[in-house]
C-alpha cells in the first residue's frame, strides 16, 4: 500500500543518539488527505461565493443567509468526494493525488 495507515498525531524524530538536526515531521495517513480537502472546500466556496457575489450576481444584503445558499449546492459534491476519496486511498490503495485526478476528471461534464 503506498501510504500506511496510520494516525495524523504520530510524529517522527530521529534516534537518540542520532546527529540529524531535523525537526519533527507528522506522518499523515489516509485522514490528512480528507483533512487537505475539507479546508480545500472551504477555501474555494468562500472563493467562489465572493467573486459569484462581487461580479456574476451583483446582490447585495443577507450576507450569511446568500453563503448558507450558496454552500448548500456544493455539500453534495464535497461528500461525495470525501467519501470516493477516503475508499480509493485507504481500501483500494491508490495514491492521493491519483485518486484525485480520478475524481475530478469523473466530474467534468462532458459535450454532449
């Protein structure tokens, strides 16, 4: 499998007796990809509603009730996501950024 299993709190660091002046570095299974993704989402829906807002909508007032909305039409794709994702990389073995370039290129609407 190419990434181990394991839980997002395990940290590194070298031997005792090891001269490597490295820091601590987390060791991220399966649950920072779905970490990665959800402030991903955030990130781009936040993004999104401001520019939809700003130049496609031009509405203004009723700020949290527009977001709430808004945010509503993508919770459907961001758990559909979350969910292929987590069973691509942590059943079937594939790695993250595969798996995601899977996902994508599956939910670009083709010319019909």
């Amino acid at each position: 499998m190419p990434f181990p299993l394991r839980s997002c709190a395990r940290w590194t660091r070298p031997h005792r007796g090891s001269t490597s002046r490295r820091p601590f570095r987390p060791q991220v299974g399966w649950l920072g990809h779905c970490v990665a993704l959800s402030i991903t989402y955030v990130a781009a829906i936040l993004c999104a509603f401001v520019l939809y807002r700003k130049l496609v909508l031009r509405v203004r007032g009723h700020l949290l009730r527009d977001l709430r909305r808004f945010s509503s039409v993508y919770i459907s794709t961001f758990l559909l996501n979350l969910v292929m994702l987590t069973v691509l990389v942590k059943w079937l073995g594939f790695t993250a950024v595969i798996s995601q370039l899977l996902l994508v290129s599956t939910s670009i609407p083709g010319d019909e």
